[in-house]
C-alpha cells in the first residue's frame, strides 16, 4: 500500500478542542479515521511551528486518502494534508524514465 505524510494545521476552535481532549484521544480519533478507509497509521507526533500534528500512513489509494482529508478538513477545525511518499526503487524507476525526456528550460 502506498504511504502518506500526515499534516495538519489546528484553527482556534481546534486548539481548544485539543486542549479540552488531550492528544492521546486526538490520536485514537485519527487512527480510527484512518482505519475506516482501509488504511494503517504507523506513527503520529504533535509539533509545534508550521504544523501542529505530523504522521506517516499506509492506506490503499490516493482516493482514500483524499476522502480522509477532505473529511477532516471539512469541520474546520484542522487542515490536513496527505503527502504521498516515493520508495527510492520508485524513484529510481523515476530516474530511468526521466533519461529519455527531453525538456527545454524557460528562457533556452
């Protein structure tokens, strides 16, 4: 299954419904979201700076993960992104496709 970075962003109303919760039923809340899409959550940490929560998912396609984040972003409470994450064999497949493009930079 392909893997996703987990981000997120708590507005006003979210901050203090975390505040109210704790992190420990924040978690169990994201796992269960997760979970119901067919996905796993390997790891799940708070921060502090651009983003207040960050994570790393499995979860079987980039429609589940997009239905997960419009699902939380949509309450207005947090705004989550899902990052999809490339193994280095895929980029090396990358890599090798890339040998044969050509491409013309701007301005040459």
């Amino acid at each position: 299954m392909p893997h996703f970075m987990v981000k997120g962003s708590y507005t006003a109303e979210g901050s203090k419904g975390l505040l109210g919760e704790g992190g420990s039923s924040r978690i169990d809340q994201a796992r269960s979201l997760i979970e119901s899409q067919g996905g796993t959550l390997e790891c799940m940490y708070f921060s502090y700076g651009e983003d207040d929560i960050v994570g790393i998912c499995e979860m079987p396609d980039n429609a589940s993960a997009a239905a997960v984040s419009l699902a939380v972003s949509s309450t207005g409470a947090l705004t989550a992104s899902f990052t999809p994450l490339i193994t280095a064999e895929e980029i090396d497949g990358a890599s090798e496709k890339a040998k044969d493009i050509a491409y013309r930079p701007p301005g040459n």
